[in-house]
C-alpha cells in the first residue's frame, strides 16, 4: 500500500519503491545482526564496512552479510600477541553487552587460555548503564591491583564513560588499555580526557587514510539559514561555490559536526544562549581534523557492491552500464551475493579487498598508541601490524613516566628450586623444594642417594665421592699425633737397643719389650692406612692391620701378666720352676695368640673380599670408604676387647705383689686408662653412624690413645731411668746388701734378696 500515493484527493498513483540491489551497513554489530536479520527474509546483501562481531560468521543465520573488516576472532589473536610480546601474564577484561564485546571477549579467553594468559576479572557493562555502573566496574578492576592491563572490547561511547569513571576514581596512570577496532584511531572516546587514555594501545583493522576525501571534505561548509532555499532547489546535491568551498546539502547531520567541531551554534540551536556560545560564520577553518578511521572501510564496501552489480551487468547484459531487461527491476539478491563473494580488486587504500568463504576480509591489522608528544598534544602513533605474525616496534613505545615496560603479572616466576602453591587460578607462592629435591612438574622430586640437583634444579647429578684429605682439620690431629708416636715409639727402641745390656732392660723382658713396641708403632701407622683413599688394597690392609696391631699389644701385655701371676702362684705353693716362663716361651706364646686375630682376618678377606663403595650419610653427601659390615668389625674387635678383659684382669690379680716386681702397677695403670678408652670410643663411633669424619677421626685416636698409654705407663718410667738416673741402672754389692734395685720382671732363675 505504500507504493500508492493520493495528491490533492485525486486517484492514486502507483509509485513503487526504488529497488535495492545491496545495503551498506551498519557499523555496530548489534545493529547489523538486527538488519541481517530482516535483509535475509528478503534475500538482499548487506556488506559492513565496521561490525566484526564474531556470530555474523555464522552463515547458516546470517548467509546474505558480507564485511570488509575482518571478524573479532582475528583481531583476539592480535591482542593475546601483543600481550604475549609486553611479557603480561595477568589481564582483566572489560566487554559491552551484546554480541560484538561478549562474543569478541569470548574468543580473546579462548585464545589467552592457550596462550598461558591469566584473567583476573572479567566484566560487563549493561544498556544504559549509569554512572555509578561505571565506578562500580573501575572498583572491581581495582580490586586486582596485578592486572594492570585491561581489554576493551566495548563501543566508543562506553569507552568514553569507562576513561571518565578513571578520572574520577583518581586511577588514570594506573590501568593499561588494550582497546579494539571499536576504539581504533577515534577521537571521540578520549576528546577532553586525553591524559586519562595516554599510552592505550588500540588495534584498527589496517588502512590507509583517502587523500581524496580529505580534499573533499575539507572543502565542505554548511548551509546557513540564508541558503535553504539553495539546497531545495538543488534537489539535495551539493552546491559548489567559485571560492572552491562546497555547500554541504545532502548530509542533515554536517551542521551539528561543524558546530560540536568548531564550538559554535547556529541561529536554531542557540536557544538564548548567544553569549556563552559563539555563532557559527560557516568560514570557520577545520583545523586539528583527522579522517574518521572507518571511512576507508565504508568506501571498500561501496565499491564492494558497486564491483558485484559491475560485473553481474557485463556478465548478463550485452551493453555494458545498460541494466537489461533480464535483470530488472533489479538482479536477484541471490546472484548479487554470488557476485559479492567473487570480488577481488585493489581498493582506494591501495589495499587487495576480497572476501573468504564466510564472507569475512581476511585478518589484517594496525596497531596503534596513544600517545603525547613534545607540544603537550596527544595523538595515535601506530606502532606495529598484524598479519597472522605480530610486527609490534617496542623502541616506538612511550609509557606514562617510565622508558620500560610496565607490568601485568600477578605473580613473578618462582627462581630455581621453588614450586608454585596457587592461591588461586593465576596467582601464587614460590615454596622452595629441599636441598636434595629438583622441581618437576611443579612438584619437589628428592634425587636419589648419591645424587645431587643440578644448578636449575631441573634434574639430578651424580655427586662426587667425598674422603677425607689430609690437610683437613679432621685428619691432620690425628695424623700429627701419629707421626709424633711413631717418633717416639722409634726413639724407646734405641734406647733399648742401646742399653739393651743394661739390668733395668734386661729384667723388664726385654723380647716382650720389642714385640710391644712394634704392636705400639703399628697402632701409630693405622692412622696413615685409615685416613688414605679407600683402595681394594688400603681396605685389606685396614681390615688385617685393625686388630691385628691391637692384637699385637695385648697379646703381650697378657704375657707378661699371665707370667708374673704365675711365678708368684706357683711360688707360694712351690718353689719348683713354673713352665714356658722363658724368653723364647713368651714370645710364642704372645704370636700365638696374634696368630688367631691373623688367621681370622685372612677368613675374613677370603669369605668377604675387600672392596669399596659409596654411603650417603646426609642429603647431597657421597662419602667414599671401604665395604665393612658392622657386624664383622665387631667381630674381628671383639677378639681384642677379650683380651683387654684377660690383661686388666691379670693386672688387677697382681697388684698387691712385692715393691720391688711395680711393672705389674703400671701395666694395671696401663689397662685401666685402655678400659676407659674403649668404653668412650664405642658409643662414639656406633653412636655416629651418619658423620663419617667422626667415625674415621675416633678409630684413630682411638689407637693412638692406647697405643699412647702402653708407650707412656710402660716404656716411659724405663726410658727416664736409663737416661737421667743411670746411677739406678746398675747391679750393686755389698755385705748383706746384695740386691737390684730395680727389678721390674725378673728371670725365674734369678734369687733376689
């Protein structure tokens, strides 16, 4: 009913509707999915020059949209790579209702999430929200003081709103704003709060400004009130002036462009407030005028149509520019569609336009800064591009009161040796791992035994065994005692070598004499064996000479005090001579009692051979010593600890004995001190099973403090009286006073008076 008109009450008239072969729009992709909605129904194309919402992909909906600017779900991956390429980990996300910001965050979540990117906060800003709608949002951005970056995926109008709730909330330097195309290059969402978006980073499908339409535009003026008639009578076309201006006649909206412009009104908008507004002269100059960056977009789509209705004409008709009757009143939308998606031509941006399957241009963007430059003004700087790869120009970034790049993370990388104890999904604690664990997975993994975590403490390496080095605390006392025994041990050997002859030498036994000082010496020598690297050779010789070098001493201190028991015995009961009391006697019979301690140990070597190995007394220790089970080194000390027992036994039996046989006090002396050094060198040494130093250092002091003892009760009284009391040293005569003075352990075949 609409295509007839009734003028002045006569007949109607058919008058039918211009045809519409395509439409250009719209810009927000709300509105597009509203106008695809009904366009469908009526299969006419629809071509946007600005709507890159996601869901208009969706051809099973929307089969008759086309755009010339690639969808959200491209320009998602340029935000996540430029995220990536600043080094932010943590991002909170700001979207408008309705499908172009849910949809376009919905995508920017899917691609951060697999880009290892953290969102703190996402929220959404209602239609018609209010003001304190917009502090409500800034507060909760707040609340996640790490996530400085912001993603915007909110129109030019909101966008304005969010920047003034900043201003507001006093927060302006602190968010980092990454806004999309809805943004882009625009001067309407930061006009008079510049400062409030310095340093935002915005992504504006890539193009290239029209110098044409510059020309053109700049040379428009608007129509005053004296030139309506003008423009009616032009039939709403332009009306050129000779000063090379142009009347803008066609556009209704130029007038309220050029008053918000240039901060004047016109005589029907001034309202009576012709003093706080300057009047519009219509010379006023477009000065500080930057092209609206979707103008490139719009002239793509309408070259767009008019390339399809081109070649759909030269293809059907065969005049060209002449619209044959075949496709009149127009061609049909679903041919012109065909045509639409088949389009390849470069554009007025020197740019290739062409479409995929869906009807989408293919992912092409700039990337942009706002930034303020020397003057004090603020302006875009594009400062990268992405084609699939990011090309983003670091050195052309300039941030508010700092060269670096600010940061976005909630928490830093845990160093080596640290785990993450998450607080929540993006956020956590580094919890250092033990000195012998290495991190895996985000999980300490203790190395085992003998190994130790490399530098990173991504892994295990194998530790070197440690021993004990001989310039070290532990081994050199030891070692210098023994050096200082044997010494000793040499110099009472010369002594008695020297006055071999002499009666205090002879009465003291002097073949026991030589056996117990080289058992002594023996003892002194371990220390070097013990403290050596352990060998298959050093571990035999410490295996044999442990007990036997004891086994040596006491075999003939048990000797002597077994012979001394006996001759006083016997003595008392008998005045016969006892039996193996001789020289040669005794020595037999202390070698064999040291031939037991020998024959066990060659069983020992044979059943166990000697061998070497690693123990792992602490965490990140491997100590390198000789494989001795506990049990068999009790065994093969327990020989000796029975004959401790035997020879301070015999000594205490023969301590009441004449003055003049005192050697059996000092051997008592002597196996008493033995006694009470034993009994604290066990407790010691199994008391310490995870210090090696201490077990190693206490063996050897251990023998070096018997052997001490042996050297000290029972050699050192003989050597002092030989060479500072010789006069003592001799044999004396005298009427009834025929005696040796000192008769330390006489012969049996010898009287005394």
């Amino acid at each position: 009913m609409s295509e007839y008109k009734c003028a002045s009450g006569g007949p109607p008239m058919y008058v039918p509707h211009k045809p519409v072969t395509a439409v250009i729009g719209a810009s927000f992709s709300v509105v597009s999915i509203m106008v695809a909605n009904i366009l469908r129904l009526f299969k006419v194309p629809q071509i946007s020059y600005a709507s890159t919402s996601t869901e208009l992909s969706d051809k099973s909906r929307f089969e008759y949209f086309s755009r010339v600017v690639p969808p959200d779900s491209f320009q998602a991956q340029a935000m996540v790579s430029i995220i990536k390429e600043l080094g932010w980990k943590y991002v909170s996300t700001v979207a408008v209702e309705g499908e172009y910001g849910e949809k376009g965050i919905a995508s920017f979540i899917s691609y951060s999430t697999a880009a290892g990117i953290c969102i703190a906060t996402t929220e959404k800003i209602q239609r018609n929200s209010r003001l304190d709608d917009f502090d409500r949002i800034i507060e909760k951005l707040i609340q996640k003081p790490q996530a400085r970056a912001v993603i915007l995926f909110v129109d030019e109008d909101n966008t304005r709103k969010l920047l003034q709730a900043t201003i507001r909330a006093n927060k302006t330097s602190h968010f980092l704003w990454i806004g999309s195309d809805s943004w882009g290059a625009k001067v309407h969402p930061v006009r008079d709060q510049e400062f409030a978006a310095e340093g935002a980073i915005t992504i504006l499908p890539h193009r290239n400004a029209i110098k044409g339409f510059d020309r053109y535009y700049s040379s428009l003026r608007p129509k005053m009130d004296k030139e309506k008639e003008m423009c009616n009578s032009s039939n709403g076309r332009n009306i050129p002036l000779p000063s090379g201006k142009t009347i803008n006649c066609r556009n209704v909206w130029f007038k309220e462009f050029w008053s918000q412009h240039n901060k004047c009104s016109f005589e029907d908008e001034n309202n009576g407030n012709e003093d706080d507004v300057k009047p519009c002269t219509g010379v006023e100059m477009m000065e500080d005028y930057d092209q609206e960056g979707l103008v490139p977009f719009v002239v793509d789509a309408v070259y767009a149509a008019a390339h399809a209705i081109h070649d759909i004409v030269a293809d059907r008709c065969d005049e060209p520019f002449h619209l044959c009757e075949e496709l009149r009143p127009t061609p049909a939308g679903s041919q012109v569609l065909k045509y639409i998606r088949n389009v390849t031509f470069t554009g007025k941006q020197k740019t290739e336009v062409k479409f995929n399957s869906d009807g989408d241009a293919y992912g092409s963007y700039n990337i942009y800064q706002y930034q303020k430059h020397e003057d004090g003004k603020y302006d875009y700087k594009q400062i990268g591009s992405w084609k699939e790869v990011l090309d983003l120009k670091l050195e052309h970034l300039e941030w508010r009161d700092r060269k670096d790049i600010p940061t976005s993370i909630c928490s830093h990388t845990c160093p080596s040796g640290h785990i993450r104890n998450y607080q929540d999904q993006c956020c956590w604690i580094c919890v250092a791992c033990r000195e012998d664990a290495f991190v895996f997975n985000d999980t300490c993994r203790t190395c085992p035994p003998g190994y130790a975590p490399n530098l990173n403490k991504t892994g295990c390496i194998k530790l070197e065994a440690l021993v004990i080095d001989w310039m070290n605390a532990w081994a050199l006392a030891p070692l210098i005692f023994s050096g200082i025994g044997i010494s000793l041990t040499l110099f009472t050997t010369c002594v008695f070598i020297r006055y071999n002859r002499t009666p205090v030498i002879m009465a003291s036994g002097r073949e026991l004499c030589y056996v117990l000082l080289f058992g002594i010496c023996s003892c002194y020598s371990m220390s070097f064996v013990i403290l050596a690297e352990p060998t298959v050779e050093t571990c035999a010789i410490m295996r044999i000479g442990l007990g036997l070098c004891l086994s040596i001493c006491y075999s003939a201190i048990f000797t002597k005090t077994n012979r001394i028991s006996r001759i006083f015995n016997r003595g008392v009961k008998s005045i016969k001579r006892p039996v193996y009391t001789s020289p040669i006697s005794q020595v037999a019979i202390s070698l064999g009692i040291v031939s037991i301690q020998l024959v066990g140990s060659i069983i020992w070597l044979v059943i166990d051979r000697p061998d070497i190995r690693e123990i792992y007394p602490y965490p990140l220790t491997a100590v390198l010593t000789c494989r001795v089970s506990t049990y068999s080194l009790i065994l093969s000390l327990g020989y000796n600890m029975i004959l401790i027992l035997l020879c301070t036994w015999y000594a205490f039996k023969t301590r009441k004995i004449p003055e003049n046989f005192n050697e059996a006090k000092y051997i008592g002396f002597t196996m008493y001190s033995t006694c009470i050094v034993w009994l604290a060198f066990l407790p010691i040494y199994f008391g310490t099973n995870n210090d090696y130093k201490i077990q190693i250092v206490s063996v050897c002091m251990c023998l070096n403090i018997s052997a001490s003892v042996v050297l000290g009760c029972l050699f050192v009284p003989k050597v002092y009286l030989v060479l500072f009391q010789p006069y003592k040293n001799v044999r004396q005569t005298g009427n009834g006073n025929q005696m040796f003075l000192f008769r330390v352990a006489p012969r049996i075949d010898q009287h005394t008076v």
